[in-house]
C-alpha cells in the first residue's frame, strides 16, 4: 500500500456470518467477497480485498468513499484504518500517539483496544494498550471520559499486526445477497414494496421485480426510478430485472365481470398470479410483498388468508407486524423515500365499501366470471429491464418531455410550498401536486402547460394524465436541477 496513495480499510463479519458453522461460513464468506468486488467495479474501483478468519480488508484509493463497501450486506461495521503497526506494545503506542495526538487535543478521550483471532497468538495484551496509550495521549488532552467521550481512539489488535483508527461506521449487516436463494418482488413504487425488498435482500435473498403497470408510461417510469435505486445501492452481486406486466386489459376484465366489493382482494390474487408465472420462469422460490396487516382494506388477516391461496409458492410479507412511520424511516435510509412518495398508487379499482372479510368460497365464485387468458396473455407480453444496465432513455417519457419552456406557456410548480419559496422558476404558478391532480380539468385548454417538480415523476404523471384529457401538457425534463440549471440558477 503507497503512502498517502490508498486507504485499508477493515470491514467486521455480521453476527448472522460470524456464528456459521466451517463450511457455511466458507461459503457465505466466499458470496461477501464477491458481492464486495462487484461493488468497488460498479463504483470503478480496482477490486482489491482480502479475507482473513476474522476480517475483510479492502484496498481503496485515497479519499474514496467506503459508503459502497457499507451497503454490502453480510458486512456490520467497517473502519479507515489510519495507522498500522506490530502487536507490541512500544510500537503501538508510539503509531498511536503521532496518530492520535491532533484528534484527542482540548478534548475528553476514551481508548479501546480488543484482540481479534487467535489470543494466544497476540504479543500484547488489550487492556495494556489502553493504559499506556491512553498515558502517552493524556497531556494533549482535556482528560479522560470512559463513558461519553468526545473521541475514542480505536486498536484492533492481530496477530502480527495491529490496526489503529478512530472511526466505526455501522453498516447493514444480515447475509450476503444470493446466499438464500431467489425470490420475486411485486413492487408498486410506494414506500412498503421497496422497504420489503430491501429487507429480504439484507437475509440474503437475491430478487426480481414484478411490476403490474395500472397508470401508464408516467407510473412505469416512477416504478423505474424507485427499482434503479435498489438494483444500483443494495444487489452487488446481482444483476436483477424488472418485469412490467400491463394489467390494464387485466383490470378492465376484472370491472367488467366481478362485484366491485371484492375487486382490491381479486386484484391482489391476479397481480400474485402474474408473479407466480414470472417465479416459475425465473426458479425463484418465493413471491415478497409489502403488505402489513391491516394497513388498508385488502390487507385484513382473513383478506390476507385469500390472497396468498391464489399461488402455490411460498409468500413472504417481512413487513407484516411493521408501523408504516417505521417503513418510511426505512424508506429514508435506503434512500427510495423521496422517489416512492411520488409514485401514486395508480389503480382507481377502490370500491366504496370493500370487503374486509373476503370468503374463499366467494372469491373463487367471482374469478370464475374472469377469463383467465386475459392475465396469461399480459405476463407473456411482459417488458423486461435489467436494471444495473438502465440507460437515462429508459428512465424518462420522451414524448411528454420538454428541455426548454416555451414563450408564453404556463408554467406549474408542484412542489411543496417550502420548495417552492426557496426558488422557483420565474414565471412558475405554485400548485402543490394533489390540488393539481384534483383540478387540472377546469385548467383552460387554448394554453400550453410546462409542469415540474423535483424528481420529474409527479410532473410526468400529470402531464400524461392533462394529454389524455385533450391538454397540451409536457414537463420539464430532468426535474428542478434541470431547469434551474436552464435558467441559469
């Protein structure tokens, strides 16, 4: 390792790795460092690691972000190791008073020290390293503070060697991806999909999406955007798809021939349906979705119980004791909150009074009334994406896209409030999204109209909504950034 050319880092097993038996551990370790290698070649980094029985040690340029190396499931905590040394206890405390002298300066300070491995093969013991480091950094400091410190200096200790660093970031832990094998995801954009997916790929189970498209282009490339986000930040090691299903013949089936009470509960029979098609055809052994018990009306313990007899595979609901405020916390740390509380829930399939207690018996009646190759023809004809390969083309409506805003058009800003007083295109009307959803059809029609927001998903959906209403309707391209960029902002 150069100096001052590229950074160790040392990255520390998960619980759910380290207490693996010999042979199982072999193999998840095996997958991690694969998943690993895949991160540092997405980001463009050579992949430089190296596994010892106890630690993973990754070789980064100088500077580079460890937040790839963090997302990696199987993975609990990683740290920059800032100094290196023999295990002996003059040379640890000399690489750690010049290490360390300019962090614990005017401050309270802790030191810790652990022994990793084989300790009968360690030169030095832990709690000695802390007494006579934490001597030799005392005279630069403002004193000890073994409870709350203000910093702590950090040694792990080998054997052979010893690492020094002040920092412990907390990464996902859980097991490698791909170790528990496949599964499918029927992902609607909102937050409860996403925050689903994402925890089954923390056990360790490699997914595909299933996506059953009810809102047009606008709500494909919402699905799109969220998808993209999870294959690119959490599936090292995996290359997953995206298979949109168009469920719009499925559903007009479905109004035309069913009781409207019944049709949330049939609907999520047949979009299960479609996924255990796409299962079979992907060898995945299960179907995850984000259903919480009775988070809505569909997802009542008895509408639960006949929804999940419509396949065969095993389904499986992590979410399903959870609080939605702790599906959004989620959603913000993976970071699909932003884009998945502007993909709306395009199904208008809502009846007035929806049945909360669903019959098996009843069900089945009214899918009887259905002709089933309706669903079969959509899965057949359904668009597959790979996601880590998704150009900026397939993310965007080209159509209804604009890159300029024409003279005299008007121009609507659907952000909120805030958004909008912090800066705003100059001739922009504010109109916060759901207003404009709700009365875009008492909009004058001889105008033309420019929408945007700060993703482009909310600005598309409109103007996809205003153009089959007759509107002449675009958004900008790009979202905010984009047009403020244009402006000149």
């Amino acid at each position: 390792m150069g100096e001052n050319t590229s950074t160790l880092v040392l990255l520390r097993f998960s619980g759910d790795v380290h207490i693996k038996a010999r042979a199982t551990r072999n193999q998840f370790v095996r997958r991690l460092i694969h998943n690993l290698q895949d991160a540092l070649v997405s980001e463009g980094l050579a992949p430089r690691v190296r596994a010892s029985h106890d630690r993973i040690f990754v070789e980064l340029p100088a500077g580079a972000p460890i937040d790839p190396l963090v997302r990696v499931f199987g993975v609990q905590s990683a740290s920059k190791v800032e100094a290196r040394c023999p295990d002996e206890l003059a040379a640890i405390v000399r690489a750690g008073t010049a290490n360390f002298a300019g962090s614990v300066r005017g401050r309270r300070f802790a030191v810790r020290a652990r022994r990793v491995g084989a300790r009968e093969r360690i030169h030095v013991a832990s709690r000695d390293v802390e007494r006579e480091l934490g001597t030799a950094l005392l005279p630069d400091a403002a004193g000890v503070d073994l409870k709350a410190p203000e910093f702590t200096a950090r040694v792990e200790l080998m054997e052979g060697e010893a690492f020094l660093f002040g920092e412990r970031v907390a990464a996902s832990g859980g097991l490698p991806l791909g170790v528990e094998g496949r599964a499918v995801t029927l992902l609607s954009g909102g937050f409860d999909s996403a925050v689903a997916s994402w925890q089954l790929l923390r056990r360790g189970v490699a997914q595909d999406y299933v996506f059953c498209k009810l809102g047009g282009m606008a709500h494909q490339l919402g699905v799109l955007h969220v998808a993209k986000v999870l294959a690119d930040d959490w599936h090292y090691g995996q290359r997953p798809k995206l298979l949109a299903v168009d469920f719009e013949a499925v559903a007009a089936e479905l109004r035309a021939h069913t009781s409207k009470r019944y049709w949330q509960v049939l609907l999520k029979r047949l979009m299960l349906r479609a996924a255990d098609r796409i299962a079979r055809r992907r060898r995945a052994t299960a179907i995850v979705t984000g259903e919480a018990v009775g988070q809505v009306s569909s997802q009542t313990l008895q509408n639960l119980a006949v929804i999940s007899r419509a396949t065969d595979h095993m389904v499986l609901r992590p979410l399903v004791g959870t609080n939605k405020e702790e599906i959004i916390a989620t959603a913000r740390r993976i970071g699909t909150f932003e884009l998945s509380k502007v993909v709306g829930e395009y199904c208008d399939l809502v009846p007035h009074k929806p049945a909360t207690a669903a019959s098996f018996d009843a069900i089945e009646a009214e899918e009887a009334r259905m002709d089933p190759s309706v669903l079969a023809a959509a899965v057949d004809q359904c668009h597959s994406f790979d996601l880590r390969d998704l150009g900026e083309e397939q993310l965007e409506i080209p159509e209804l896209e604009v890159t300029r805003v024409p003279a005299g058009a008007t121009v609507i800003d659907l952000r909120d409030r805030s958004a909008f007083d912090n800066w705003h295109h100059g001739a922009a009307l504010w109109l916060e999204f759901p207003r404009a959803l709700a009365s875009y059809p008492s909009f004058e029609r001889d105008r033309t109209y420019v929408l945007y927001c700060d993703y482009g998903l909310m600005s598309a959906h409109l103007a996809g909504l205003m153009r089959k209403d007759g509107f002449d309707a675009f958004h900008f391209r790009g979202g905010t950034r984009a047009l403020r960029k244009a402006a000149g902002a």
